[in-house]
C-alpha cells in the first residue's frame, strides 16, 4: 500500500471514528462521503449521504420543534402553529410527537375542537409513545 492510500485509509478510520463518537454531526458526515468518493469507495459514500439526509431531517424537524415550543411559551401561537407544521414536513417519522405541540398551538389560538380532534387522533395511534399518548390523554381531560 503506498503512503497516500495509507494515509487516506487512516483518514476515513479517523472520521468513522469521530462519526461514531457524534452521529449526527453533517458537516462530518459530508467529509466522511467525500473522503470514501477519493477512495473509489462510491456505494459506500452514497449510504453515507442518503444517511446523512435522514440524520438531517429529524434534526431539522426538532430544531422547529424546539423553535415552535419556544413561539408558544412566547404567546406567539399563530406563528408556532405555522412551525410546527414545518416540523412535520421536515421529519415526519415523529409527526405524532410534533402534532401534540400544534394541538396545544391551535389550542392557545382557541380552535379548541381542532386541538381535541389532534389529541383524540393521537391516542387511537397505535404504538405511540407512551409520554406523548399520556400528553394527550391529560390535554384532553381538560376539555370535559
């Protein structure tokens, strides 16, 4: 092996390593792709990539998430409600965890009966998460 495909070769361990320790970091992923590219590595790189966009959807749904909770704890329901929906857009593999924080949205704007159709809509889910059917459960005790 010469010393360049050596080195290459130590790189990607390298980066395999760091991606191990911090998965979904994408800048890190992207040069882990396109350092396996170099290495004439292209099937590998592209289970790489079509990861890395998985791994950048559910972050990107959780920072509106996060962002929307944020609106609301604001008194900003209507522009949560409109962040939220990015959310589910965005990742929507975790609609039904986004979906109770746009029932709280619709809630807060006074759209109650939307707000309890979301929460009636998530209990009847089956395999939703414990926290988030205990969420609704208690959201919707409030409306009787």
């Amino acid at each position: 092996m010469s010393t360049d495909k050596a080195a290459a070769e130590a790189r990607l361990r390298e980066l395999k390593a760091q991606l191990e320790r911090d998965p979904f970091n994408i800048n890190l992923r992207m040069m882990f792709a396109a350092r396996l590219e170099e290495a004439g590595k292209l099937g590998e790189s592209l289970r790489v990539l079509e990861d890395t966009v998985d791994k950048a959807r559910r972050n990107l749904g959780v920072a509106y998430f996060q962002t929307a909770d944020k609106l609301l704890k604001l008194k900003r329901p209507d522009e949560a409600l409109r962040t939220y929906d990015a959310a589910i857009e965005a990742d929507p593999s975790n609609a039904s965890f986004y979906l109770s924080g746009k029932a709280a949205a619709l809630k807060a704007i006074g759209l109650h009966d939307k707000a309890k159709a979301i929460y009636q809509q998530l209990i009847s889910q089956p395999g939703l998460a414990k926290t988030t059917r205990r969420i609704a459960i208690d959201e919707l005790r409030k409306f009787q």
